[in-house]
C-alpha cells in the first residue's frame, strides 16, 4: 500500500486532478449538444490528462531507484501537459500538424518516464505493472488515434 505521497509525486496529481474536473467541465457545458468532438474531448482529458498522467506520476515517485532531478520531473509535467492541450486543440480545430506535435511530445514524455524508472523497485509489483500497462497502452494507441483523427479530417 502507498504511504505518504512522495512529493516527486506532486506535480502529476495536481495537473492530474485539473484535467479529470476539466473533462467534467466540458462534459457538463456539452451536455445540451453533445458532439463526436466534444464526447472524444471529455475522454482525452480523463483518460490521458487525468488517469494515465496520474498512473505515470505516482508510479514513477514510487518506482524509481533514486532521487529523480527537479528539472527531469519539471520537463516530464510540462512536455506532458503541453502534448494533451496540442492533441485537443488539433484535433478540435482540424490541425493535424499541432495533433501530430501533441503524439511527438506525449512519445518524448514517455521514453522519459521509461528511463526514470529503470532498475525499478520490485517492492510494488502490482504499480510497476500498472506503469508499464499504462506506457504500452500510451504507446499503442497514439498511433491509432493520429490515424482516425487524420482519418476524419480527410
């Protein structure tokens, strides 16, 4: 069971809980008209800006095998964060470009939490494979979502 919240953690749940009421928020305002857009809006902000920005942050905190610097977990948060407003603002205004930027980044970001957790403790089996599910899944479906968005755009 996790202890006390590591304060590497910290960054992550914060932006992490910002995006899941966000996704509330969009949720509530198009409830009168719902959309394609406004449905795959409310998704991306939970499930990639809320829970998988939550699952990295708290598994990377409590995984890694030492101390990680300020400016990597600086850098993870924002280039994680600038990747989810580039993937929703292109698709919502039909710019692949910005979309595709938004996958480019969300792909840095992830090869960094990779490398933050390299030797990982084995005292938490169970979130080291929530993490590595989580990367996989990030990784697998980034292509598939830049296919259908480039898909509906065409």
């Amino acid at each position: 069971m996790l202890g006390s919240v590591n304060k590497s953690a910290i960054p992550f749940l914060a932006l992490g809980g910002i995006s899941l009421i966000l996704g509330g928020v969009v949720s509530a305002a198009s409830a009168g008209s719902p959309s394609y857009t406004s449905a795959w809006a409310v998704a991306y902000l939970v499930l990639v800006g809320g829970l998988a920005q939550l699952v990295l942050g708290i598994g990377q905190a409590e995984l890694a095998s030492k101390r990680l610097p300020a400016g990597l977990l600086a850098a993870e948060a924002v280039l994680l964060n600038f990747s989810t407003v580039a993937v929703l603002l292109g698709t919502i205004l039909a710019a692949p470009a910005l979309t595709y930027a938004g996958a480019g980044l969300l792909l840095v970001t992830l090869v960094a939490f990779i490398w933050a957790v390299r030797g990982a403790s084995q005292h938490l089996p169970w979130l080291l494979w929530a993490f590595r599910i989580m990367v996989v899944v990030l990784l697998v479906s980034a292509p598939i979502g830049l296919v259908i968005a480039h898909s509906r755009l065409s």
